[in-house]
C-alpha cells in the first residue's frame, strides 16, 4: 500500500503547478488524504480511454484496407463464379449460374430479379455487421417466401 501512495506522490511532483491554478478542484482533492487516489483513478480512466481512441483508429485504418482487399477477393469471387455452373462461399452460401435456356421473360422474372437484389444487399449488410443473424434469418426467409409464390 506504501508504495502504490508514493509512486502516486511521484506522478503529482511531476504535474506542473499551472495545472492546480487552472484546475483548483485538483488541489482540493490533493487536501483530502484520500483526494491522491481519487486523482490517480482519473488518470487511469483517462489513460485508458486515450488508449482506447488509439486502438480504435487504428482499427479502422486497418479495417479500411481490408475493406478494399475484400473487394478485390469479390470481384475475383464474381470472376469464378462465372466460369462454374456452381460456385460455393467461405460461409455457407451456394450461388448458381443461370443456363440462360429460357427464352422469354416474365413479369415474374423481373419480380424475382428484384428479390435476388434484395436478398443480396441484405447478405451483405449482414456480412458487414449491420444486422443480426437472426434478422438475416428472417428477412432471408421472408424474401424465400416470396420468391416461392412467384415460382410456377
């Protein structure tokens, strides 16, 4: 316990003294003779939340370049895709090519096209993190379901 109060007392000869004329709380807490551990418990909060801003950016500079390699892999992904009749992700998802045997168009195929959209920026949303899982869940069955009314 003696040497967590005098390696306290070392940290506050180190503060300057224009801080206590700027802060005059800060002396008031340093009169009371438990005020040091008050202080040093607001330096460690403090120390920790700067070192938290610090992870957090570079997190996201380091999420940024992931990000664009991630682009990169889907476009290579799309690539592959196109060359197999059938193509199977990381995470379970399974696309398919299209034969192209049909000939004429559908109101329904539009109707469907315009599922296959929203199925897909609802996957990535979820990949993102943007949503639950079982959001992703539901909305992906709720989509199913109304792509399977359509199907004749």
């Amino acid at each position: 316990m003696q040497m967590i109060e005098n390696l306290i007392d070392q940290f506050l000869l180190l503060l300057p003294s224009p801080v206590f004329v700027e802060f005059p709380l800060l002396g008031i807490l340093l009169a009371n003779p438990n005020g040091r551990y008050v202080v040093a418990g607001l330096t460690v909060v403090a120390g920790f939340i700067g070192l938290w801003i610090v992870l957090r950016l570079f997190q996201i500079l380091l999420g940024k370049r992931a990000k664009s390699g991630a682009k990169s892999l889907d476009n290579a992904v799309k690539a592959d895709a196109a060359n197999s009749s059938e193509f199977k992700t990381e995470d379970g998802f399974q696309f398919f090519k299209r034969n192209g045997a049909e000939t004429t168009l559908r109101d329904d195929d539009a109707a469907l096209a315009a599922i296959e959209q929203e199925m897909l920026t609802i996957r990535q949303l979820f990949v993102d993190g943007h949503i639950l899982k079982d959001v992703y869940v539901a909305e992906t069955r709720r989509l199913y379901g109304k792509a399977k009314t359509l199907k004749i």
